[in-house]
C-alpha cells in the first residue's frame, strides 16, 4: 500500500513538472491569495500592537481633565451691540482634587500634574525640557519604572523638597558618563538635587500626533509641591496679576506672566493651578459614568464656566481598534475570496487536465490501476499545485509586509501562526478543490479512454 502511494506521489510530481508554466499559472490565485492574507494579518496585528502600546502610554481606565485657559460667552441684548459676559472662576486646583477625592465612590488612583517649559544647564550644556510636578500615584498610573535611585518620599512631597526624578534621555545628554544619583542639575532658576532615573519609554511620532503624548524620556519629575512653592503658583494672587504693565509699543496692555495673547483685550492668563488631571477608576464600566458625574462636580465648583474638558483615551483608542478590526475583517474576505477564486482555478485546469490526459488515465487503469490510484494522482497534482503556491504566496506576503512597514511608515507585525494559517488554508483548498476532477478522472472506462482522440 505504501509502495503504491509513493508511486502515484510521483507520477503527480512528474506530471507538475512536466508543465511548470501551467501549473504555475494555476497556482497564482493561491499565491495572491496567501500574499494578501499574510500581508492583511501583519497590517492588522501592527496597528493592535500599536494601539495596545498606546493604551499602555495613557494608562487604562483613566479619566484625563484639561484645563481651557480662556472661555467667553456672549449675550446679544435688543437694544444694543453684541456685550461679553465673564464668569468667575478658580480654575483647575488642587481643592477640585480633594473634593473628587472625597465624592467620587470608585476612583483607585488620582494624580494632578504641573508642566512648566523651562531649561536645564548643567556643565555649560543648556536644553529646553519639561518640568513635571507630580505625585506618586502619577507613575502607577502610567506602569513607570524607575532604572536607578528612588521614589520621592512622604517628607519630599510634605515639604517640597528639591528633588527629582529624571528621564532617561536627560542623563544620556547630561550625565553620558556617570551616575547621575546624589547630584544636582539646574532646572530653571533651582538647583534640583536627583533621586531618580526613569527607564527608557518609548514613543511613537503617531502617538505624540494622535494623543498629545510628550516625549516622557526629556521631563524633569518633581513633588508637585515643589512646584507650587519654587516655581509657581498660579492660584496666588500677585502683583504681577494686579498691576498690568502697559505696552506702549504695541498700544494696548500686557498682563506680566500670560502664557497667550488675545487681540482685543491683552494676554489670555493661564489662572489654573493644575495643567492636567488624570484619574484612574477600578473597572471600565465605570468610565464613562463617572466621567459625567466629574462633569456636574467641576461644572458646579467652577459656577458653571466650562473651562475644562474631559477625555477618555482608553474608550477612543478601543473605538479606533474596533474600526481597524472592521478593516481587517474587510481585508479578510478580500483574502479569502482570493484563495475561493484560485481554488476554483485549480479546479478548472485540472479538470481540462483530465480531458487532455484521458488516454493516459485509459493506459493506466488498462495495466492494472485502481480507480483509487488515479484519484491519489490526481489529488496529489492539486495539492503540490496549492502547496507550492502556498510556499510562495507566504514570501510574497512576507515580502509586500516589510514593504509597506519601510515604504509607508505603517507598523506590521508578522505572526508565526499567521503564516501556518494562509499555507493550511492553501493546502486545504488545493485538496478540496482536487476532489471532483481526481473523481472524474477515476471514472473513466479504460476501453473508451484508450480509444478517445
């Protein structure tokens, strides 16, 4: 029995061989087929990757407050021209803070952020960078790990010590060849005494375009204390906010300290204390109502000025990942269509073979062959043909993936399992599709075969 298997796996290989360009022709649906289920699997499994990577940068089921530096409203009355109207308000603080803290059921984490622009000098070397003042939970909520040193202490965040933790590109610029640990680098106008080095974090452009994520390898970390106390405050009322300074150069009044500039009445003053506030609930479900319980607390802390908005970055990158799996499922049956059509293509020409080979199938049943013989044949004809377009189509996908990595900027992820599942397929396909001409070819009568001109 296996003498007789092995015989009719070579008559298949000689029949293939002896018609290469056919049997290759044959196989280009297979192989376009493969190519495009590969190719698609990769594109897929890249963009996952990347929208998992970004889920990681802005944490998982977190809520993320921005303030909005300037809002105006605007009343048109009868009997006069357009008149604006401004409401009072303290702006994004530390006491929203403590009273969410206090309301909100919930809420496992909740860390309020300062970044300041400044520049950091040290041995004649000056950059722009960030100065972040945080709190601990700031690094839970993001899974950041420290490669040396330590976290601040109770006593740093208490008192507002000079202390920082620095990322990972600060000391590859300023401390190439030493420990950065125990010593002090110039941040603004304060010397700031290191503690800490961040592990590398890396950012993709189209993270830092999609989610305005910075690159967190250049931030300066400090107790968020020490901010309010060394650097600024922006809930103190000074003289800076008091006394406008005229500009006589420009005709019209500059407020010392704005961040932005408005054309008709002067600077837009950046008055909240907090730039950013993110805060981090148990489980998913409860985003979104909790979010809109966070709406009516600010909305009444603030008397009813919105000048702040709230953003779920986990529920709009899930929304995203759901539009690339409909893209992916589109592209599958794109694929998959292919691989039916070449299929059918098999099926077609060897079915053609059985009419061109009838004498042959004649002989052969004539000299002592079984019906299940020529069916083996047959079958194995189709299968080399699928499974050499298979071989093929799976270097042709693997190839079109790399491309568009390189060519086109798009992240691809090729999988092993990706790979054994488009040649399984085409394997598979060459086999069932096999089926009815090995059939056909097996019922023919070896009187008439041998007769047939």
């Amino acid at each position: 029995m296996k003498e007789r298997i092995i015989a009719n796996l070579y008559i298949a290989i000689d029949a293939v061989l002896t018609n290469k360009m056919r049997s290759l022709l044959t196989a280009l649906g297979i192989i376009f087929g493969v190519a495009a289920v590969i190719a698609m699997l990769a594109i897929g499994n890249g963009a996952q990757q990347e929208i998992l990577d970004q889920i990681k940068l802005v944490g998982v089921n977190n809520i993320v407050i921005k303030p909005i530096v300037e809002q105006e409203e605007t009343k048109i009355e009868e009997a006069s021209a357009e008149k604006e109207k401004k409401k009072f308000s303290p702006g994004l603080t530390n006491r929203d803070v403590h009273s969410i803290e206090k309301t909100i059921p919930g809420i496992t984490r909740i860390s309020p952020e300062i970044i300041l622009e400044t520049t950091i000098i040290k041995n004649g070397i000056r950059r722009s960078a960030k100065l972040v003042g945080v709190e601990p939970s700031y690094f839970e909520i993001y899974n950041f790990e420290l490669a040396d040193g330590s976290m601040f202490t109770s006593e740093h965040l208490k008192t507002g010590a000079p202390v920082c933790i620095i990322g990972n590109s600060i000391r590859s610029k300023f401390f190439p060849t030493e420990n950065p640990i125990g010593k002090s680098i110039k941040v603004g106008p304060n010397w700031l005494n290191i503690i800490g080095v961040m592990k590398e974090r890396f950012v993709s452009e189209s993270s830092i375009e999609k989610l305005g994520i910075r690159d967190f390898n250049m931030d300066v970390y400090t107790p968020i204390q020490s901010v309010l106390v060394r650097y600024k405050n922006r809930d103190m009322v000074t003289n800076a906010n008091l006394n406008p300074t005229p500009n006589f150069s420009r005709g019209r009044i500059i407020i010392m300290g704005a961040e932005g500039e408005d054309e008709d009445t002067g600077p837009a003053v950046n008055y909240h204390q907090l730039d950013r506030l993110v805060i981090q609930v148990g489980e998913t479900e409860q985003l979104t109502p909790t979010a809109e319980i966070l709406s009516r607390l600010l909305q009444r802390r603030h008397y009813d000025v919105v000048d702040y908005e709230i953003e779920i970055p986990e529920l709009l990158l899930k929304q995203q990942q759901r539009t690339n799996d409909i893209f992916n499922y589109v592209l599958g049956a794109i694929a998959g269509i292919s691989l039916l059509v070449g299929g059918i293509g098999i099926m077609n020409i060897m079915l053609a073979s059985v009419l061109e080979r009838i004498k042959e199938i004649g002989l052969r049943l004539a000299i002592g062959a079984q019906k299940t013989d020529i069916i083996q044949q047959f079958l194995f004809e189709a299968v080399m043909i699928s499974v050499t377009g298979g071989i093929i189509g799976v270097i042709l996908g693997i190839t079109l993936a790399t491309l568009v990595s390189s060519i086109a900027n798009i992240p691809t992820v090729i999988s092993f399992s990706s790979i054994i599942l488009s040649f399984g397929v085409a394997a598979t396909v060459g086999l069932i599709f096999g089926i009815a001409p090995a059939r056909k070819a097996a019922m023919q009568d070896p009187i008439t075969s041998l007769r047939y001109e």
